[in-house]
C-alpha cells in the first residue's frame, strides 16, 4: 500500500549560501575576474574557428540573451587580434583609361596615410609648377615665336601676292569677309567701270587674265592656311607636352623612387604624368584657371584612402552595430552640383567588410537578417572572397544612370555572427548555404554547476562587474545573497546562471538603493531590495489576477474538498517578469463511448503538448483500469476560466487526479495544488517554473490565511530546483505551508482524497475501499451499463446480442 | 627735360571699325581708354570707295577670307552688306557708349580707307588702330602694311593694338629717343602711366646707359611727375630682342615717337606683326 509522501524539509526548498563561507569582508577585497565561468566549451569554439583557416570556417556565437556574449566574444577577439599581423591600407585611384572604374592599391599598413600625403603635395606642386611653367619667359617666348612664325607667313604670303599683282597695276583689297582685286589707273586708284569699259577689249581681256591668275594664286594660299594653323596648333602641342614633362618629370620621378617597391602605385604615377600631359592644353587655358576645371582635373591625382591601418596594432576587430547594406558593402556618395547629383572616386566610402578585412566582423545576426539584402549581400561576400561596392538601386537595376563600378576589394577575415539558438537553428533548416559560410559553433552554457569554487569565482564576478560600473564594496551578505539569486535565476538550486547582464543591472540598482539608504556598501538587505522592487515593478497584471481570485471572480478554491475538481499551477511569462497562479481544472465522466475529451483542445485552445498529455493519461487510465475489456468512458477535461491558449504537460497529474476523483466519486482537498506531468505508467515527471508556481498558490492562500493545510505536490524531481521566496521558507518552517515531492500518482490521489490509492494484490484486484478500487468498479458499472445500452440498441436492430 | 600738365590732352578717342567680329571685341577696351582719358567715343567706319569699284567691275568678285572661293560680289549686295555692318555698329556703339556713360558717334565716310582715316582725325585725337590676329583671321583687322602707313600719316596720337588687345595692369614703356619728338614721346608715355596708374619704363641705348647723368635726368623728370621710371638698358634695334624684352618686362604699351627707326618701312610692318602689346605712336 502507498504511503503519503512527507513534506520537504526547510532546507530543501532553498539553498543557501552561507556569507561566513565567503573569506572576505567586502568585495574590494577580490581580485578582479579575467576568466569567463563555465564557457570553456565556447571559448574552445572560438579558438578553433579563428585559428583555422579555410573558406566558411566563420562562427556563430549563439546563446541566450543578457548571457554576455558581446563581451565574450569582444574580450576574445582583442586578445586574439594582438598576435595577428597588421593587415594593409587600401587606397581607391581613379583610372585613367576607365574613369568610372576605380582602381584599388594595396599598400603595407600606414603606407596608405603617406601615400596620400604625397598625392596630395604632388597636386599642391602640381598647382604652382604648371601654371609657372606655362608663364614663364622661356615658355612665352617659344610660343610667341610659333604664333608670331604662322601671322608672318600669311602676312608673307599676302604681301607677296600684293607684290606681284602691284606690278601688274592690280590692287588688292581686304575687307572683313575676303579680298578682291582691282586695276588701278595711272593715278593709283582702283579703275570705276566706265574706265575700265572704255579701256582697249585686249586690254581689258589681258587684265581678267592677270587677275584670274592672281586670284587662283590667293586662292591657293588662303587654302593653305588652316594647313599651316593646324601643323602650329601641334607644335604648341608639342611645345605644351615638352614643358609639362619637364615641369612634371622631376615631381613624378621623386614619387617613382619613393615607391619602386610597389608595381601598382609606379603605374599610376606614370598614368598621372601621362595624364598631365595630355591634358595640358586643356590646364593652361583661361578657362581652365577661371571656372576651376583645373582644380577637377588635379582632384583625379589624389587618393582615397578606405582603409587606414596606420594606428592598428594586429588584426583590426570591428563591431557594425548597424549592419544596413550600406554599412556593410560600403557606399558612393554623391554631391549635389547645379541640381545634378555627381560623384568620383573620392566619394566612396567604406563599409565594415572593408574596416575589417584582415581581423575580425562581428554582427548581430537578428540585426543582419532584418536589414534588407545585407543577409544575402554577407554570404555574396563570403562566397566570393571580395567586397564589391554597388548601389543597390544599379544592383536591382532600378536606376539605368551611369555610376562607379570600383575595384572589388579581396576578402580574408572572419565573421563573428552573435544571436540565439533559435536562429541558428532555423538557418540550418531553412537556408543550405549558412552551414557552409559558419561552419563553426561557440554555444554558450546558460549556467554552471554551483559549488564552493564557482560561488568563489561569482563572488569575484560580482566584485568585477561593480568596480567596471563603478559601485559601492559588496559586502560579503549581499556577495551570498546575489549568488543564492544566480541560483534563482537559473531555476536550479545546484547551477548558477550566467545572466551577465541580470547581474549588472541588480548590482546597479542595489546600489542606488544602497545609496537610499545612506549605506557606503552594498548589504544583502539593498539586494533584496532591489530583487523585490524589480518584481513589484513587473507585477501590475500578476496582482490583478491575484486580486480576481481573493475577489471570487476567478474561481479557485483553497479551503473544503470538491468532487472532480484540482487546482493546477501554471506559469505566466511578461517580458522578464514570470509568476505563477493557480487554475481549476474540472473533470467530468459518464458511461458512453466518447472517450476522453479535452476542452482546450476541442476549443482550439490547446497547444500540441498539451493534447499529448490528455492523450497519455487516457491510455494510462484505461490499462491501470479497464484492463483487458473495453472503456465504457465519456468523460471531459477543462481548465476553468481559461481563456488562452493552454500548452505544456505540467498538469497532466492534476487533471489525472480530477478524473479519478469523479469516477472515484471521491473529492479532492482545495487547500493543495498540483503540478507535475504524469507517463503511461503513472510516475510524476519533473516540469518547469516550479518556484513560480508554489509562489504564486502560497500567495494565494496567505492573503486567505494559512492553517497548515495548504501546500503544493510537485515532481520528486523537481526538489533539486528549489529556490523558493523567502516568505515561503518561512511559513513552511512554521508548518503553516508545505511541500510535497510526489513521484507517483498513486501519492499524489492519496494526498489529495485522504484515501489511499491502493495495489493490486495476486488477483490483480485492487483493496476494498482504496480509490483506485473505487475507480476500476465504477468503470465496471460504465461497461456494463454501456453494455446493456448495447443490447437494447441490437434488439431494437433486430440483431442477436 | 620739359613737362607740361596734359592730364586733359586727347579730346576725341577714334576706332577704325571695320565691322568684322574683333571690332565687337576690342570696343570695350576702347571705350575704357576713352573714359580714362575723359574723351568722346568716335566709331569711323569707311565705306572703302576701292572695294565699291571693285565690285562694280566686270572682272570683280571675292575670295573668302576662309574658305578661300571665289564669289562674285555685286555692287547691290556690297551696298547691303555695307549697310547691315553699320547698323550692326551703330548699336553696338550705344551700347558699349552706354555702359561706360561716354558721349559717342558714329561716323560713316565713303573714301579710300586711309584717307578716310587720316582726315576724319584731328591732332588732339588718339586714333585706335587694330591688327589682324593670326589666330582668328576671320575676325576682322587691318594688315600690317595698311596699319605702317596709316602710322607715318597720321598727324595724331595713333594707338594700335595687337594680338592680346589690352593694356591692362602692365607698364608702359617708352624708347628714350633724341630731338622734340622723342620727347613727345616720353611724355607721352609717363602721361599714360598717370592716367593708368601703371609703372614707367624707360629704355636707354647703350651709348646713354652709360651716361649716370641721362640716368639721372630722366629719373628726376619722372619725379616731378610723381612717378619713378625705370630704366632698363637696351642695346641696338633689333624687333624680336625687343619683343622679347617688352615679354620679359610684362609691358602693356610700347611709346614711340613717329619718326623712331623701328617704324620705318618693311621694320615697321615686323614691329606690327610681331609685337602684341599696344603700340602708341606719337608724331
């Protein structure tokens, strides 16, 4: 026969940590914390994946929230980065044959700075040389003498034409459109038209002919003269290319030696010489000087320095806390000129591929999944070893207007993804390529095992944290207190949680309390303080339930026995807040062959889990008590005043229990609640939420007054994770609440009806007067009366039973 | 040395216009040498009697300044053309006139184009004169050979201007040359100095380089007119030193009295074509 189980001792329901355990008075005392507790898996993980090389062996660091993993990850990186080699400076140019085609150079770290230093002061002396140059006397002088040279040979070539038809009394006259030829009489003056009518017919004749010879031969020449112009026009040329060499040459050459060592920058350099020399005509005209446009050609010489490793010191290690696509691939900006949007390759701006090419990309995965294409635009780079910069309108050809297509950079660095498991996990199920590009996994430890060493390594943890945040000394009741906290947070009694964040957040506020109180250091009471302010701060909608239940609005009872009626326990989860309520649960059950049914799920208001524990305490009601025959069983499950949707399998005892005690027409004591999920065999299985749970049933019977009789039967399993309310403790201590560890539901019924379950003896039957004896006559009574109906129904059909 | 206060010496500023683009060009350079001379304006455009026989006669016809083709003209279309060029002139004098706020005509004379010329000036007028450039021909301007003669005609101050048209911010120069003209000249050129506010630059033969005294003379005489010439030696006549000393110097006008041997003849027509800067030519 089954005995009641015990309730739990005091010290079973909360470990404490005893502050004379700890041998220090305050946490000044601590030296400070350089390791991370408990992740020696993760830190391996990250070891490997930065240290082995080859395509996709990226990281994913995935791990709760609030467990540190910025921290981590950042503190690892830094430490890893000092041994690495500083990687380069990279530099966009513009090229000279394709200018919308940015060239990239490659320079030794700090070289990039220098190089556009002497960009710069090339262009600087480029300003001054040219024009002096191309003013100087030499220079004028030479060209004087080109253009001078072309005016006296036409003049030449007029003057001898004038020459010839002089002597043949011909004059020859210019006007702004062309020249005409004329006779002239013996006075000198060009002949009018009756005097050269009245001239001789062979005279007249042998003047047409002299002028027509005349004309042909000035024909000729002024045919000559764009010849002429256009063989000076190339000397000036020639003349312009000579003094830009010479004017240039000494500046370009100092800028060849000085980088002999780097074949692309010596091309470039020859492309800026070359390019000053063809563009020369166009620098030294007026134009050029007045309107700027010899500014804009020398701008092509400078530099755009993208990536300057001057100041780093080994692998760069670079955060994007705004991983947008821009942020990441980098962008062209543009600039507004007279309404029209322009841009070159000075304008283009790095994004965090580049910043940490050569070290180390950490990026917040959710962040990087909700910015669009930058998930797509990652795995591009990642796969392709290099960064390409496009805008996105030209990348979706939204936008059909001529930009920059720059160089794209070659890729070696590591990504650092950091998220929750649970995007990890979808990335593997749902897209092929993320276990190619992150093959490796850091998975943090949510807790770690609570013992004399770890409490002594959170004790320095929490002494850390408050010096980093700059707050009070802990003393050593508040370093107990906190870590008995740890405890509660990681819903264990024998594990602490990791909950970096949790922790700073209580340190700070327990020091602004510590500081309300005039205290200089922080005591347990300012803990406690600040861990009971978080929860009334939270608790609005946990009292409003509270207060329906002590208003009778939600019907709970905590006092009588009723029939087919239990109070389960269940857990409400707001934001950081959980709290626990009691829920009626009902049971009904008549003969018929409906089976069991359950409301939550007919109602579409339960969740997989759930249905899955009616189903299992209906099989295991029919093989504990049907036996061999068939179950003559209509019954139904409900939770009362339910509303929502009801999942998990933590009141599968006490809906068990419901169902027993209708059928065993046995009532249930109100004063006790259950929680506990129930096999096919009818052992109690541990759940979760356990202290919420029993806190939140003892708040319930406290503000209605305690007499000894309330309590809450958990799983056996579950004492472990025992970290209850202080309050709770203390009641039970004084026997005005208790405990009780079930493992069976033979304890659980036997505690809750009074009555005890009850075995079946060598003929398989069970005792007179046990419930379960109650339960397998009344299912009896069900068969047969289903029976009977059954025959009624058959004669009625006219068949034979 | 003699001086005399002729601040107020030109009355009337007169440009030759021959219709072409460059005169379009040139005019507002004119009309600031008129205001800053406080004279009038006076646009002469010449109806060149010679090129209306020309085109009466049977054997007439022109060849384009460009292309070079040959095409008749006849004395009608002459007559339009003649015309629509003094129009053209006519507005664009106001309107040059008008942003300068200076009294203005315009005169139009059928003559023979020096003559014209020569006797639409009086002696206390600048005559403005303008060379054909040899980078744009079609722009219009008077060949060399015209402008030497009109030079050793003229019984007035002649100016002509060359390639690179302006006087600008750059010194005058002048030739210390002997005798009354040379003089002239010299005031001349320190008067334009004044008025322009520029440096005066004096060049000395050799044989008066050597002479501290003439040195001397001359920097005084500058003085007493508030300027400080300086004088730079110049050895011989030949045209290309000197144009590559009036380079070298930044000159703006070159000063030279009427009979200087640089002016005469063939060497006067080099100086024209060779020289780019103003050329002021005193009688």
């Amino acid at each position: 026969m089954t005995g009641h189980p015990e309730p739990l001792a005091v010290d079973r329901l909360y470990r404490h940590c005893d502050p004379d355990s700890l041998d220090f008075e305050t946490s000044d005392e601590l030296e400070p914390l350089d390791q991370l507790i408990g992740q020696e898996r993760a830190l391996e993980a990250l070891r490997f994946g930065t240290g082995i090389q080859g395509q996709g062996y990226n990281l994913f660091v995935l791990g709760p929230s609030g467990a540190g993993k910025h921290e981590i990850v950042q503190r690892f990186l830094h430490e890893r980065s000092r041994q690495a080699p500083t990687p380069s400076d990279w530099c966009y140019l513009h090229d000279f044959k394709q200018g919308s085609h940015p060239r990239l150079i490659e320079l030794p770290a700090g070289k990039g700075a220098r190089f556009r230093r002497d960009l710069e002061q090339l262009v600087d002396e480029l300003q001054h040389a040219i024009p002096a140059t191309f003013e100087s006397d030499e220079y004028q002088s030479r060209l004087h003498e080109i253009q001078q040279e072309l005016g006296q040979r036409q003049s030449e070539a007029f003057r001898e034409i004038g020459k010839e038809a002089e002597q043949d009394h011909i004059a020859l006259i210019q006007s702004p459109n062309g020249f005409s030829f004329a006779p002239r009489n013996d006075e000198g003056e060009v002949m009018d038209v009756e005097a050269f009518q009245a001239l001789p017919e062979e005279r007249r004749q042998a003047i047409q002919r002299t002028i027509a010879t005349l004309q042909e031969k000035l024909q000729r020449t002024i045919q000559q003269m764009p010849r002429w112009r256009k063989e000076v026009q190339q000397r000036i040329r020639e003349l312009n290319e000579e003094m830009a060499t010479a004017s240039v040459g000494p500046l370009i050459e100092e800028l060849r030696e000085t980088y002999r060592d780097h074949p692309r920058v010596v091309e470039h350099v020859n492309a800026i010489q070359q390019d000053v020399t063809e563009s020369i005509n166009a620098l030294i005209s007026q134009e050029a000087r007045s309107n700027g446009s010899m500014a804009s050609v020398f701008s092509r010489y400078q530099a755009n320095l993208l990536v300057d490793n001057a100041e780093q010191e080994g692998a760069p290690v670079v955060y994007e806390d705004m991983p947008t696509y821009q942020h990441l691939v980098g962008r062209v900006e543009h600039q507004v000129h007279q309404g029209a949007l322009l841009t070159d390759f000075r304008l283009i701006r790095a994004g965090a591929l580049h910043r940490a090419n050569g070290g180390y990309l950490i990026l917040d995965v959710a962040k990087v999944l909700t910015q669009p294409f930058v998930w797509e635009s990652l795995k591009r780079a990642l796969y392709g070893a290099r960064v390409k910069i496009e805008s996105l309108e030209r990348l979706y050809s939204l936008a059909s207007t001529v930009s920059l297509e720059p160089e794209p950079m070659p890729l070696d660095l590591k990504v650092v993804l950091i998220g929750n498991r649970m995007l990890y996990y979808l990335l593997c199920a749902h897209d092929p390529d993320f276990l190619e590009l992150f093959k490796v996994q850091a998975d943090l430890e949510e807790d770690v095992q609570r013992d004399t060493s770890t409490q002594r390594l959170y004790a320095r943890l929490f002494a850390t944290l408050a010096r980093e945040a700059n707050l009070k000394a802990l003393g050593r009741d508040a370093v107990a207190r906190l870590i008995e906290h740890a405890s509660r947070l990681a819903d264990d009694s024998e594990r602490l949680s990791i909950h970096r964040r949790a922790f700073s957040d209580l340190l700070r506020e327990a020091d602004y309390w510590a500081a309300q109180a005039g205290s200089d250091r922080v005591t347990a009471e300012h803990v406690q303080e600040a861990i009971d302010q978080q929860v009334y701060r939270a608790s609005r909608v946990h009292e409003s339930m509270e207060r329906s239940i002590l208003r009778d609005i939600m019907l709970i009872d905590t006092a009588g026995e009723a029939l087919g009626q239990v109070n389960g326990l269940s857990v409400i989860q707001l934001g950081g807040h959980a709290f626990g309520r009691p829920t009626r649960i009902t049971a009904t059950a008549r003969p018929g062959r409906g089976g069991l049914v359950d409301i939550e799920r007919e109602a579409k208001l339960g969740g997989n889990i759930h249905s899955k524990g009616v189903m299992i305490l209906s099989r295991l009601l029919a093989s504990r008590y049907a036996g061999e025959s068939a179950l003559s069983l209509s019954a139904s499950l409900a939770f009362e005043q339910s509303y929502g949707m009801v999942d998990g399998d933590s009141a599968s005892v006490a809906e068990f229990c419901a169902l027993l005690s209708v059928l065993a027409r046995t009532p249930l004591r109100q004063s006790l609640a259950v929680t506990g999920s129930v096999n096919q065999h009818g052992q109690v299985q541990a759940v979760g939420g356990v202290n919420e749970k029993i806190e939140g049933f003892f708040d319930i019977c406290q503000a209605r007054g305690l007499d000894g009789s309330h309590g809450v039967l958990l799983p056996g399993a579950n004492v472990v994770h025992l970290m209850l309310r202080r309050d709770v403790v203390e009641a039970v201590r004084a026997e005005r609440f208790h405990v009780y560890p079930i493992d069976s539901v033979d304890e659980a019924i036997g505690l809750l009806t009074g009555v005890a379950a009850g075995e079946r003896d060598a003929d398989g039957c069970f005792p007179v007067d046990t419930l379960n004896r109650r339960v397998a006559d009344r299912l009896r009574e069900f068969t047969d009366i289903g029976r009977q109906q059954s025959d009624g129904d058959n004669r009625r059909d006219g068949k034979s039973p | 040395m003699t001086t005399r206060d002729d601040a107020r010496l030109i009355q009337r500023v007169v440009v030759l216009l021959d219709g072409g683009r460059r005169a379009q060009l040139l005019l507002d350079e004119v009309a600031q040498l008129a205001k800053r001379e406080d004279a009038e304006l006076v646009g002469l455009f010449v109806e060149d009697t010679e090129l209306l026989r020309a085109a009466s006669l049977p054997c007439g016809g022109e060849i384009g300044l460009i292309s070079g083709s040959l095409r008749p003209v006849a004395p009608e279309a002459l007559e339009r053309r003649l015309r629509q060029q003094a129009d053209r002139l006519q507005s664009l004098l106001a309107a040059t006139a008008g942003r300068h706020a200076l009294r203005w005509r315009l005169e139009i004379n059928r003559d023979h184009l020096e003559a014209a010329a020569l006797a639409a000036t009086m002696a206390d007028d600048l005559l403005v004169l303008y060379r054909a450039g040899w980078r744009h021909p079609p722009e219009g301007g008077f060949t060399s050979r015209t402008l030497s003669r009109m030079l050793g005609a003229a019984h007035c101050r002649v100016m002509m201007l060359g390639e690179s048209a302006s006087m600008g911010a750059h010194p005058i120069v002048a030739f210390q040359a002997p005798g009354e003209a040379g003089q002239r000249a010299m005031n001349e050129a320190l008067r334009l100095a004044r008025i322009a506010n520029q440096e005066l630059l004096v060049l000395l033969p050799h044989s008066v380089e050597q002479d501290e005294r003439a040195r001397a003379a001359i920097e005084a005489w500058g003085a007493r007119q508030g300027r400080s010439p300086r004088c730079i030696p110049f050895e011989g006549e030949d045209i290309a030193t000197l144009v590559a000393l009036l380079r070298k110097e930044r000159a703006g006008a070159l000063v030279l009295p009427r009979e200087h041997a640089l002016l005469r003849g063939v060497a006067g027509e080099r100086l024209l074509e060779k020289s780019d800067i103003a050329l002021i030519v005193v009688p």
